[in-house]
C-alpha cells in the first residue's frame, strides 16, 4: 500500500480526515490496511447505514465505524489517580470484562493494594456490585443503574478510606456508557461525605481476551461444546462492546486502561507496570497474590484462588492449550490466535478456531476490533 499516510489511506477510500489523523498516529489506525482486501468490497455499501446518533458500532457497519474514529482518539489516556490524591476525592475503578474471561484474576491482582477497596464483605457472588444490587431487590444486571442508589449501596462494604473503590462489571458493559455521566455527577453518599469526600470521579479498566483462548475456562469450553457457533458470536458481540466503550471513554475524557488477558497472566511484570502508573495512589501491586478466605474474600464470594496470576501464567501454554501465539510488549509484537488446523480441546469435535464459526464480515469484524484493542493495550 505504500510508505505514506495518503497511501494507507487511499486504501480504504477515506480521504483527508483519514489522512489528518494518521499523521498523528491516532491509535487505531496502524491496524487498517490488515483488513483492507477483506472490507473493500463491502465496506463503502455499508457507509451509507451508518447512525450518527451515537458514538459505537452499529450492526453489520461495525467495521466501518471504527475506521471513522473522531479525532479524539488519543494514544494515551490520563491516569485514573494521583500520587498523592486529594482526599475529598475517590476514584471509582470500574473493571470492564465478561464473564469468564479472567476477570477473577485481575480483581485478586488489584485488591493486592491496601489503598484498593473491595465489595467482597459484602459476601455476595464474586464480589459483584450487580449481584449485591440485585441482592438488595435494587434492579438486575440488564438495568441502567441508579447512580446514587448504587453508591449508597456500594458504601456500606467499601472501604471507604482507600482512595479506589473497585466495581467490577463482567454483564451489559455496554450500559457503563449511559451509567457514566450520572456517576460523575452523584452526590457522594453521607458516608463519604462523613469522611470529607466531595467528589468521586470514575476509571475505567477494560480488559478482553483473544477468542482462541476459550479452553482456559472450563464454562466456556461447555458453552463451545454445546453451540460453538453462538459463542463465537457472542465472543465478537462482547469484544465490540469493549471497543464501543473505549471510544466513547476518550470521547468523554474518562481516564481508561485497556489490558490483554495473555499478557495479565504470561508478561506480569509488564502489566504490573501498566496498572501501577495508571493507578499511582494504588501503590504497588503483587501479581502472585492470593486472597486469604475470611480477609480479603469470604464464603459467599465464591472465589475459589489457591494460585497467583503470576504463578499459574508460568505454567500456563498458550500455544498448546489456544493456539495462541504470545507476543513480546516492549518490541510492539502483537500475540496473535495462530490458523491453524489442529484440534485445540480434545472436548469439542472442530478443529481450528472458533472463527470458522463466523462469515466473513463478521470475522472482519473480530480482526479489526481486536487490533484495536491490542493497540491499546500496548500503550
């Protein structure tokens, strides 16, 4: 395609926004050209279905809407906190990852911090704030949250001397977008407000997962098992949420953090210093911790870890598990789902990857939104 931006452009027919923004190494944009021969036919007949209503993907024009990223696209985020934080303030670390996927094992890696607070007293599933709201009779998962509601709910388990209480959200990731802005602008409940905190200000944490490394749960091998097909598009649903939500993120000046999964568990120390200068009031985190039953979790979390991220990362072969080739962070060697023919689980009766599963719009999709994202997770 040519050395020069006009030229990585001209492949995809964009013009000179595309071109203007290239020149400024907007984070997208290093991964177009991969997909081109695959969206040149069908993507300009899909430009005219776009809806503007929205910052996201829309249906089949998903693919094209992320090549049509506004110019706020940055390569950096701001961080989630200070240093030394004012302490009329709290950040609300909202962790952004589906079911299954490793969300667990980010969680024990952040709650290794003592300035990182936990639902888990509250002894409900998997220290989840929807499951505590539904507890509560306060709504479900499928619901936009009340903002004020869910921190007066949320405060009564929080500690809220640490300066980053911790809300994971593993269902409907794509309702943090409308939750948002009113949890920027809540009042804080009287207990923070006790306290002297006068303003909570939201993080965001998103992390995904490659889509050939399914076996590594035992749930979602019995979900393949059972309808491969409908896992792999709910794989592509998820992991476009997760890019709909960044966009909208940075659109909004909302500090976020994107995270790999394979990187979590097989470049800790790399993560490690991710998390730590996004989250620099957290101090430093322990990526082999294991949360001690009674004190950091407790019977009703049901969590059930015995080793630490790093530990079980040093055991763990993606390639011979996942197919999955790892990639090395500080050359910016993407780790890949390698296409190949062998048989991955010996539990399902496919060989290759769950991507056959898919038409070929689709898995343009799941290539794009997956470069994106692994830009991301490299910055």
């Amino acid at each position: 395609f040519g050395s020069s931006s006009s030229s990585r452009c001209q492949c995809l027919d964009l013009g000179p926004r595309c071109r203007k923004r290239m020149d400024h190494r907007f984070v997208p944009y290093s991964a177009l050209c991969l997909v081109a021969s695959v969206l040149r036919g069908s993507a300009l007949n899909l430009a005219s279905s776009f809806q503007t209503d929205r910052i996201g993907w829309t249906g089949n024009a998903s693919a094209v809407r992320l090549l049509e990223v506004d110019e706020y696209v940055a390569e950096k985020s701001p961080a989630g906190c200070e240093l030394h934080p004012d302490q009329s303030i709290r950040t609300l670390l909202r962790v952004i990852v589906p079911n299954n996927h490793g969300s667990t094992a980010m969680q024990a890696v952040l709650m290794s911090s003592s300035s990182v607070a936990t639902l888990c007293t509250s002894n409900v599933w998997q220290c989840e704030g929807h499951k505590l709201l539904e507890q509560q009779g306060h709504g479900s998962a499928t619901e936009e949250l009340d903002s004020d509601l869910m921190l007066e709910t949320y405060s009564k388990f929080w500690n809220l001397e640490r300066p980053v209480l911790l809300d994971k959200k593993t269902k409907w990731m794509s309702l943090a977008i409308d939750e948002d802005r009113p949890l920027l602008e809540a009042t804080p409940p009287r207990a923070m407000r006790r306290l002297g905190v006068r303003s909570i200000q939201p993080a965001y944490l998103i992390m995904y997962k490659h889509i050939c490394l399914w076996p590594m749960s035992h749930f979602v091998t019995q979900h393949v098992q059972a309808d491969p097909k409908t896992h792999a598009q709910r794989e592509l649903a998820e992991i476009e949420e997760q890019v709909e939500l960044h966009r909208y993120l940075v659109s909004a000046g909302r500090p976020v953090l994107v995270v790999n999964y394979a990187d979590l568990i097989k470049h800790p120390h790399f993560t490690r210093k991710r998390l730590e200068a996004f989250l620099p009031c957290a101090g430093a985190f322990d990526m082999d911790f294991v949360p001690q039953l009674g004190v950091d979790v407790f019977p009703g979390n049901a969590i059930k870890i015995t080793t630490g991220v790093q530990t079980y990362g040093n055991e763990a072969n993606l390639k011979q598990c996942c197919n999955f080739q790892l990639g090395k962070p500080r050359k910016g060697e993407y780790g890949k789902c390698l296409k190949d023919d062998t048989r991955p689980n010996q539990q399902v009766n496919f060989r290759g990857g769950l991507e056959q599963f898919l038409d070929s719009d689709e898995q343009s999709r799941l290539e794009l939104a997956t470069r994106y994202l692994d830009e991301l997770s490299y910055t």
